[in-house]
C-alpha cells in the first residue's frame, strides 16, 4: 500500500493551495470516521484512530491528488461527493485486505504489521529484529487477550457469559468463538440481545439455516456491528430489486456473507461499473447470485481487466454472464500467462478471443498442472487446432478420467450428425422396394395409411374429407413408405420388420413439416401427388393454350368449390334474417367479417366448426391462459385449426407438458400470440424437436427460455434443424450456444440466407474463424439484408479508418443504425480528434460516449 506509484508521498501536495489541502484533510477524516463505523466499530475506537491518523490522512490525500491530478493542474477545486467516490472504493480495498486489523494499520501508518512472534519464541542463535515490535500489534495483542477474557473466562460465579451460551446453542464451538474473538476483538463486547440475536433471526428470516449460521458468523462477525434498520434491510431490499431471487438468499450469504457489511455506495458504484461494462440489469441479478464475491472487486480492476479482455477481442457483457469470477484474477498472474501460451503455440488473438467467449474458464485453471499436461496430450491425439478452438471446453475435463478413455474411441463428430447424413443419403423414391419382402411391403403401406388418417382427423379434418382423400392417396402413400425406408435403410437392409411405434415416430414428423408449409391445401397435394397445387384460376382466366394443354387441375376446382360453401355458410343472412351463430359470436369478438371470409378461404373445415363444441371452449381456454380478449381474432386467423384440437387429449397437455420444461405461465400470452400452433402440435412432434434440440446442445434448462422467445422453433422440422447445425458446425459456430442467443436463425434458409452472408465475409478477407466468431457474439446478422444493411454499412465501415479485427471483435455494428447512431457517432468521434474502439463507440449509452470523450479530451490536454 506504501509503496504505491514507487513511494506513498510521491505526489508533491505543494500543487493545491492550502486552504484546499486542509479542508480536503478534514474531508478524508470525515469519510474514514464513517467508513470504520460503517464496518463495525465503536465511536470510541474509530475516534481514537482518527487522532493518531495524521500521516495516513496525508497518505489519502495524497491518493486523492494522484488519482484527480488534471483537476488540480487545471485549479479546480474538488466536492464532498467526487472526494467520496475517490476514497470509499480504496478503503473497501483496504478492509478486504487487512480486515480487523486495518485500524492498527491506519494508526502506524506506513509500518506495515509485523508477525507476532515474542523474544521467548525466536530459534537459538536467531536475532531479534532490528527494529522493536511495532505498536499495533502490542496494542493489538492486548485487545485481543481481553476480549478472549471477555468472551470466554468465567466470572466469579463461574457463569458462562450470556455470548457463549447463546452461541453454542447455535452449534459454535468454543475454539471457533475464541478465533472469531482473535480475528475480530469489537465481536467480544457485542450484547446478545442488542447484536447477536436480532441478527441471527433476520439471517434465519432471510432462508438461511440454523446449521448455516456458524459459518456466516465465523467469516464475517462484523455483521452483528451492523444495523438492522439502516444497514442490513436496506441492503437486502436494493439487491432484491436488482433481481437476487428471495429464495436464493441463503445460497448468496453462505458464499459471501461480506455482501451484506458493504456500504450503499460500495454497492452502487460496483453495479455501476458493472452495467457500464456491458452486463445488463437482468443479467446483474443472477451474476449476484452465482458469484455475488463480484462485488468486491475493485471498480479499477473490473475496469482494467475489462479493457484487456476488450484488447483481446472478447466481449466483456458476456464474459461477465458466464464467468464472472475471472474478474476476481490477476492480470499479470493469471490472464496474461494463458493467452500468451495459446499465442507462443500459434494460435490468433481472434481463436483466443474466440475460445475465451466459449469457456472463459480455463484461465482458472492451473497453467503447469492443467492446461500445459493436457495441451501435450492433445497433440498426440491427431486432432487439428482449428477442433480445439471450436471446443476449448477440453480443458476442462479430467485428463485421465474422460479425455485418455474417450480419445481411444473414434468418434470424430456427434452421432447425430451421421444420423442426419444417413437420412439424407438419398432422396425420397430412390429406394428399391425390392430389398423389402412384398408382405412387409403391405404392411407398411397399411401403417403408413393409418397414420395418415389419423394425422388429418386430429388436423381438423372431417372423416368423411378424410376418407376420401385416403382413396385417392396412392402415390403419396407409396411416397410416405419410400421415406419410411429412407430413414430406417439400415434396418431393412438388415431383413428386420418395423414397429407401428417406429412407423409412426417417422412418418408424423414429416407430416407435421409438411401442414406447416403448406397449411389446409395438404389435402390437395397428398390426392394429387405428386403434381404440385396449381393457381386458383378460372376457365374464363385461361388462356386458349392452356385449355388445350389439359384439363383444369381437379384439386382447384374441388378447393374452390369447398370455400365457396364454407363462405356461404358463415356469410349468407339464414331465413331469420340474422347471421348464423358463429358469424355473431366471432364479430362480438372483434373479428371483422373481412377476417372471417379471410379465415374461411385459408382454412375451409373452420366454417364446420360448432359454435358451443369447438369455437367457444378454445377461446375460453385462451382467457384462461392470460391471452387478452383483444388478441383472440389475431390468433385465430393466424391459427383457425386450433378450434378443431381437443382440449382434453392435446392442448391442456401441451401446456403441462412444456410448462414443466420452464415455459412462465405468465408468458403464455406472448407465446401463443408468437406461434399459436404450439398448441395443436402433438405430444410427439414437441417432443421429437426437444430432443432435437437437446441433442444440438440446448440444454433442458435453456429449452423452456428458448421456446418464450422463439416458440416457432417447435414448427420447424426435425430434418432441417439437424441440417443448419450441420451447417453452423461446418463453419466452427456452437450449435448450442447459437440455438440459446439466436433462435430465430434455424428458421432461415441455408442457401437463401446463411451461405450467402457468410460467402459475403470470406470474399472479403475474413478466414472461416473470424466468420465463426462473428456468429458467436451477433449471429443475428444472418437475418439483415444483405442488399440493404450488411453491403452499406460494410462500404462506409471501410471509411472509418478501423482494422477488420475490429469488426471480428464488434461484430454488433451491423445491428446499429447507419444514419442514427454509426455516422453521427463517428463524425464526433472524428470532431473531437480522439480514439475509441469500435465497440466502445458504439455500444456505450450517449452520456457514457461524451463522458468518454471528455476523458480522453482532458487526458490528452493534461
């Protein structure tokens, strides 16, 4: 602490005027009379220690000049509140350090405290020190002897003290109480009933359990010093407005029961940073609960190691969600080691910055007995780099537990991936039946009829439709077996029969992708199969030719005529004179009859729907989930099948079901609003996609988050999930990690969307890393046009003067606005004539930018 900027008294305090100097001084003891109290001690003591502080007032006065040097060569005079804000961090720093023996240090200071070793105790032959044993300690000695007296000797009744008895029932040893006593003397002359009890039951308040107690008290006696009403209350409640969860208190304070001693403007200042850095108000909560030690970080060492981590390209919001307890690690000692490691073994600053954005981690672990035994093995094993960039979570496995044993198996991609080839080894009808027995032929046609019916009865459809499309559904039947073969090639190759459960597990799949694409029209295409649904066009539209090219496809006609009935029974005034019953009840609410003509047109069998059977019991069901009244017209023309599901057999269930996978009862609103055909998604098809999804690395947890955001990804098909991780795994991008920040993006189509932006990047010079990494931090990108966003913002990113490294790192800008926020930025920037990295730039709030800008500009002048 002493020897900080090579000597304490470095700074010439000749610089500031004395009238300044002197009440500056009568500010640093105004702050640090507060602070000792604040952290537990006396009046008496904490008046004590200021009359014996004069050269460590001078020493913080010092640091305060150090730390606003332009200010004072510029002659401004500093507040009350930018003296605080200097000071109270720095003496944080100091009680974490030193903890109850920071007044000794204040009182001898610059003496640093020396170990307490008597005369009597030095080896035969060994000198004493030179110089004599130092003040504080003594003094500290004799504090401690008399409240280990105190706390523990018996009176002359032989009664134990109050303190003792009350601790022990709450399961503290003696010995335990003795070294709370020794490591913290003010705990002696704490009353039980004053200090101890009030906080002890406001602990068993908050969930923590009795057992837990102990150890709480043992890491942090200071707590019953505190408040109640002024200190600890006020803490817990602004925390819990930060999002810690209620129920997790206990978890927090057994980890780090320190949280709870540190000032409101402790706390504050570190969330502040906090944000600043790029982790959000959501995400600062559940940072809290996971590592709330976070908070006794230093506001200058978050900042420092804030802006190596930046230096390297990694994404510091990020990094701080996933592993904030990299913050808490030295920078020479612990960051800089491991990332100039990967560098000496020819790695890039971007793999690095790519591999720390996906396990931050290992710059936890110990570089000799971890990474550097596990990077020799590896290089044995014959893998390349490029698989270690992509999967840097190597590091932390068990070396002889699970990398050794598995790397002697030969497994060099995830199974579903061969899975997903061999389904997509031929195309559908280029299998030969003739491997297939005629008998197991038959059947399979006979299964693969039923689940067609059974698949259009739960569509909606009447028996009678669908019994008449299974007479004319030959070919497509013959279509849906060729597929039946395709999936299961090996099996028939190998003479072995299939299961109507596996039958089923294949085929419905494929019909549920199928009614996504093409909605009421499926039945059209399975009678005509396989000419696809031509134009509604009438005879009268046609030209001469194609009269006499051939008749008028039969499915046209048959949907027209369907939806002219449909239309005419919802529509046409009945002998009453009033519109029928589900007209009303649909125009009641809110529906116009534009709507319903719409909805009939799309979806001919709505127009069969019973008012009192179908209609009514599903929009009552949608009340109940929340869905507001207003909403129900949009979600019925969206969806009009849902009023032909049963309640009972498949929506209630579905609920359940994915309510139990983590979807908030409160968002089913949103959710059904997004996606309403979740509910008229089988068992089965949710299924087949969460496993889908588990399988590309979406973990149980993150599925239910996913789906309230992107409930569509259930629509998609099981086939083309597996084909965009495909893809994304091809490029180096963690399927998983994409599913969970980007969902949307396994919507798009890999060669109308994602080949064309990612060729978009690598004509331009970046490598497939770079791309990859991109990905990582915005794959939201493969969702702008690449006409009309990427191609503009590219052309004017190359007047800006920066590196493309840039772009790889903040890859976020092609999300901004070019006119709004990258141009006018930019002209500041330049107006100003200082330098800000392209993230910095851009993602800061406007009054971050400017205070930013202000900084460097005074900096430049100072």
């Amino acid at each position: 602490m002493a020897a900080e900027s090579g000597n304490a008294w470095s700074h010439n305090l000749r610089v500031a005027p004395g009238n300044w100097l002197e009440s500056e001084k009568e500010e640093a003891k105004a702050l640090l009379t507060l602070f000792l109290k604040e952290q537990g001690f006396s009046k008496a003591v904490a008046a004590r220690t200021i009359n014996k502080s004069a050269l460590f007032i001078d020493h913080l006065v010092s640091k305060l000049h150090s730390v606003h040097k332009t200010r004072y060569l510029s002659g401004q005079e500093l507040t009350t509140l930018e003296i605080r804000d200097a000071l109270n961090p720095y003496l944080e720093t100091l009680f974490e350090e030193f903890g109850e023996i920071l007044v000794d240090v204040i009182e001898n200071f610059p003496n640093p405290p020396i170990e307490e070793r008597s005369i009597e105790n030095l080896l035969p032959g060994e000198e004493g020190p030179v110089v004599p044993f130092s003040t504080p300690i003594t003094s500290l000695n004799s504090k401690k002897l008399r409240a280990l007296a105190t706390s523990t000797d018996d009176s002359p009744t032989e009664e134990v003290p109050p303190q003792i008895i009350y601790l022990t029932k709450l399961g503290m040893e003696v010995e335990v109480i003795e070294e709370v006593t020794r490591k913290f003397p003010p705990f002696a002359d704490y009353t039980v009933d004053e200090n101890i009890k009030p906080v002890v039951e406001f602990l068993l308040d908050l969930g923590v359990t009795k057992s837990d107690i102990p150890a709480i008290l043992r890491k942090r006696p200071q707590l019953c010093g505190l408040s109640l009403s002024e200190k600890l209350i006020p803490t817990v409640t602004f925390l819990e407005n930060l999002g810690v969860d209620k129920k997790q208190w206990s978890k927090v304070i057994c980890r780090f029961p320190a949280l709870l001693v540190y000032s409101r403007h402790k706390l504050k200042s570190n969330l502040d940073c906090l944000y600043e850095l790029g982790l959000s108000t959501e995400n600062r909560g559940k940072v809290l609960m996971r590592f709330p030690p976070i908070l006794s970080v230093g506001v200058e060492k978050l900042r420092d190691t804030a802006e190596y981590f930046h230096s390297i390209g990694v994404d510091v919001g990020t990094l701080l969600h996933k592993c904030p307890q990299i913050f808490g690690l030295s920078i020479e000692a612990n960051l800089k080691p491991v990332t100039e490691f990967f560098l000496e073994r020819g790695f890039s600053i971007e793999e690095i910055a790519f591999m720390v954005s996906r396990f931050g981690n290992f710059y936890t672990l110990s570089l000799s007995n971890n990474i550097m035994p596990k990077w020799e093995f590896f290089l044995t094993t014959g893998y390349a780099k490029s698989d270690l960039v992509k999967y840097p979570q190597y590091f932390g496995h068990s070396l002889e537990e699970r990398i050794k044993p598995r790397t002697q198996l030969t497994f060099p991609k995830k199974l579903f991936f061969c899975l997903a080839k061999l389904a997509e080894s031929s195309k559908p009808g280029s299998h030969n039946f003739g491997v297939t027995p005629a008998n197991s032929l038959l059947a399979d046609k006979e299964e693969a009829q039923a689940v067609l019916t059974l698949f259009l009865k739960k569509r909606g459809f009447s028996e009678v439709i669908a019994a008449r499309t299974m007479h004319k559904s030959a070919l497509f039947v013959d279509h849906l077996v060729s597929r039946l073969h395709s999936v299961h090639k090996t099996q028939h190759l190998g003479g072995r029969e299939l299961t109507t459960r596996e039958i089923r597990d294949a085929l419905y799949s494929y019909l549920e992708t199928l009614y996504e694409e093409l909605g009421d029209i499926l039945v059209d295409v399975v009678e005509n199969f396989p000419n696809p649904p031509t134009e509604e066009r009438s005879i009268e539209n046609l030209s001469v030719s194609t009269v006499e090219g051939g008749p008028v496809a039969a499915p046209v006609t048959i949907l027209n005529s369907q939806k002219l009935k449909a239309l005419g029974r919802l529509t046409d005034v009945g002998p009453t004179g009033k519109l029928p019953p589900l007209t009303i009840y649909l125009t009641e609410l809110g529906m116009e009859h534009e709507v319903i003509k719409e909805v009939i047109s799309k979806f001919p069998p709505f127009a069969d729907y019973s008012l009192d059977e179908k209609v009514k019991p599903v929009v009552e069901f949608l009340l109940d989930l929340g869905v507001p009244k207003s909403d129900i017209p949009s979600i019925l023309r969206k969806w009009p099948q849902l009023c032909g599901v049963s309640l009972s057999e498949q929506a209630i269930h579905s609920v359940t079901f994915l309510e139990n996978l983590g979807v908030d009862k409160k968002q089913w609103a949103k959710v059904i609003y997004r996606f309403p055909g979740i509910l008229s998604c089988t068992r089965l098809k949710l299924k087949s996609n969460l496993d889908c999804l588990y399988e590309l690395g979406l973990s149980t947890e993150k599925q239910g988050k996913v789906l309230m955001r992107c409930p569509n990804i259930l629509g998609y098909g099981v086939e083309r999930l597996r084909a965009t991780a495909e893809y994304f795994h091809s490029i180096g991008v963690d399927g998983g990690t994409l599913l969970h920040k980007c969902p949307h993006v396994f919507s798009l189509s890999i060669e109308a969307n994602l080949k064309p932006v990612t060729e978009f990047f690598l004509d331009r010079g970046f490598s497939i890393e770079e791309v990859a990494f991109m990905v990582s931090r915005f794959g939201n990108f493969y969702t702008l046009s690449l006409s009309k966003n990427i191609m503009p913002k590219w052309e004017f990113f190359l007047t800006m003067g920066y590196p493309k490294s840039d772009l790889v790192r903040y890859p976020q800008y092609f999300g901004c606005s070019l006119e709004l926020r990258i141009k006018p930025r930019h002209a500041l920037m330049r107006e100003t004539g200082v330098t800000m990295s392209l993230g910095w730039l851009l993602s800061v709030s406007d009054g971050d930018l400017y205070e930013i800008l202000k900084r460097k500009m005074e900096k430049s002048v100072g």
